[in-house]
C-alpha cells in the first residue's frame, strides 16, 4: 500500500479500492461541528438536504436535487461528537463509506473525512466533490452560507487526478 499526501489530501490503495482522507482544521467545538453535520437545517446550509438518526442503524437520507442522486443510507458507527459513518451509496451501487472523526483540542477541532472508494473514473471527482463540501462547512460553521465553490472543485478535481494518475499509478 503506497500513500501519496499533499496539500489536498492523503490517497492510497487498498485491497482494490482507494482510501482518501482531508482534513480541516476550526476554532469551533466538537459540538458545533457536530451540529452541522447531523442537523438536518444545518445540513442543508452545507451539503444538501437531509436526516440523520443518530444512532447505529440509523437512517441517513440526502436529497440532492440538482444532480438526481439521493442518498438512502444508514448509520455504520456513531459517538457522539466523536464519530460518524455512513456509505455514499445509493441502491446497488458498491458501498463507499463515509467517515467523520472529530478531534478535539484546546483550540477547537480538526475535522477528518475518510472515504473509501471504488477504484474507478470517479476518484478525483468524489474527492474533489467532498473537498468543494469541506470549504461549505467551514463557511457555515462561521455563520457564511455559500454555493458549491465550482472553480476550488475544478482546481481539486484537477490536483486529484494528478495523484491517481501519476502518484497512485505505481
């Protein structure tokens, strides 16, 4: 298993798949980013519409209407304002978890994302898809709502690709 790290993120390959991790960094408590990632308001300000049931097998629904692909899911693992995982799949689509772990200091939290994905086309877009998301939570963790920032998404999709093709290629 070879891991490329850069300024965008960590990738590697693993058994067939690949496994990326991004990471930011907020003044803000464990407990607000929490808020923000399983209040359905909340989520709306930042990822699209949706519920999460905070508990194990709970069901997570995201609508996202613009691209027509909503998300059915359920909750993989759950403590509170600590850790969430749900998959990123929709019907019979492979399975690709999706992972918060909130880190707590004295400061604020540094908020991890992994994604474990399908070793295909769509890397460097879900990637680039989850970091254009990232740069949404912030923004509304500050009390800022802005749209999907398209061009940080081209520029991440472009930086991702570079790391599957070049790096990961090996």
């Amino acid at each position: 298993m070879s891991a490329t790290r850069n300024a965008w993120g960590e990738l590697s390959r693993r058994d067939g798949r690949v496994f990326a991790k991004l990471k930011r960094r907020t003044d803000h408590s464990p407990a607000r980013v929490w808020s923000m990632l399983t209040g359905s308001a909340n989520l709306a300000n930042w990822l699209a519409p949706g519920t999460v049931e905070q508990w194990q097998g709970g069901s997570v629904k995201i609508d996202f209407e613009q691209s027509g692909s909503p998300i059915d899911s359920y909750v993989r693992a759950i403590k509170p304002e600590r850790l969430l995982e749900y998959s990123w799949s929709t019907g019979d689509e492979p399975q690709r978890p999706v992972r918060w772990t909130l880190i707590p200091d004295a400061e604020g939290t540094t908020v991890e994302l992994t994604l474990l994905l399908p070793d295909d086309h769509r890397v460097s877009i879900s990637c680039a898809g989850w970091d254009a998301h990232l740069e949404m939570l912030m923004a509304s963790l500050e009390g800022i709502h802005i749209h999907f920032p398209a061009d940080r998404f081209r520029e991440a999709r472009a930086a991702f690709s570079a790391i599957v093709e070049e790096e990961l290629a090996a």
